[in-house]
C-alpha cells in the first residue's frame, strides 16, 4: 500500500465499524525467496527456544 507508512487518512484505516475485526494488516514480503523466508523463519523460532532456553537471543536490536 502507499504511501508506507500508512497516512492517518488512508481509507483502510476508517473502515465500518463492521469490519473493525475483520481487516489485518501485515507488512508486505513481496520479493522475498522461499530460501530467504525459510532461514527468516527458522532464526525467528531459533530465537523462541534460546529464550525458553535461558538463553540469550541472536541479533538483538535495541539492546539496553
């Protein structure tokens, strides 16, 4: 969608009250490989059983 990020006005935003449950946003992975989104996807859960672990996590971001 454009712009990104949404606007304040976009129409999606004020959508019915009706459909206020019904939409879901997500970002958009269009061009991404099966080989990309598949070593994504295993880091995401590598990182889930580090912490369960008591482990620390792979490429923390804001790290404070």
């Amino acid at each position: 969608m454009y712009p990104e990020p949404v606007t304040k006005n976009n129409p999606l935003l004020n959508l019915p009250e009706e459909m206020k449950y019904k939409t879901l946003f997500s970002p958009h992975i269009a061009g991404t490989t099966y080989e990309v989104f598949r070593r994504i996807h295993q880091n995401v859960w590598n990182n889930f059983k580090a912490v369960a672990d008591g482990k620390r996590p792979g490429n923390i971001v804001n790290d404070v």
